[in-house]
C-alpha cells in the first residue's frame, strides 16, 4: 500500500531526559519524528549563535523555536502543579514564559533522537 505525506508526518517517537541538575527530574516527550527537518536542525546551531546575533534576530529565532516546538511535541509529561494533574499546554504563549534553555534542550534532545545513534 503506498504511503501519503499526510500519514507519515504522523508518525511519533519517545525522548526522555534529565531537565535540571537533578537526576530524577526528567521529561518525557512525544514528538511527530517525521516533522524534523533541514530547518529543524538549523535552529539547533541557530539556538548556539544567539550571543553573536542582534537584538531583532535573537527575538526572531526565539519566536521561530517556539512554533517549532507547537509542530513537533505531540504530548509530554510537564505538569503545571506538583500533584501532576494539569499538564504544561503545548502553545507559543505558554512557551514565551518557559527558560529558553529548557526550549533549547527540548529542541537538541528531539534533533538527535531523529537523526540516530550515528549521528
């Protein structure tokens, strides 16, 4: 049976990292694998230009990672309270006011679960 974009992009797989200095803080995402692409991985070495870059770009790049993120998380497991009932929602506006850093290694640690153990 032929296979459509529509389907593949579909597709999900599984992260799991350490978030913090703590080891037993991790987050575990599921993201659409098959929605990273070129520019996905151009924002990773984008993300470790910032310091070099003007104001209006840095401001750019961080709204461009923030859609990004929208695309490519299909579900996680970052809770808003202590009891983990309300889940982190998975929007630009939530995002603007979560650390760039955490954005960043979300971002990084999807990159190299797409591109493999050879990479």
């Amino acid at each position: 049976m032929p296979a459509s974009f529509k389907q593949i992009v579909l597709d999900s797989a599984f992260i799991t990292f350490q978030v913090g200095n703590d080891p037993s803080q991790t987050l575990k995402i599921e993201y659409y694998s098959r929605r990273t692409t070129n520019k996905t991985i151009f924002t990773v070495f984008d993300l470790q230009q910032f310091a070099a870059v003007d104001v209006e770009g840095a401001k750019k790049g961080v709204l461009d990672l923030d859609k990004m993120l929208v695309n490519l998380i299909k579900d996680w497991d970052f809770y808003e309270d202590d009891d983990y009932t309300i889940k982190v929602p998975i929007t630009e506006e939530r995002f603007a006011n979560i650390d760039i850093n955490i954005r960043a290694e979300i971002l990084a640690a999807i990159t190299r679960n797409a591109r493999g153990p050879e990479a």
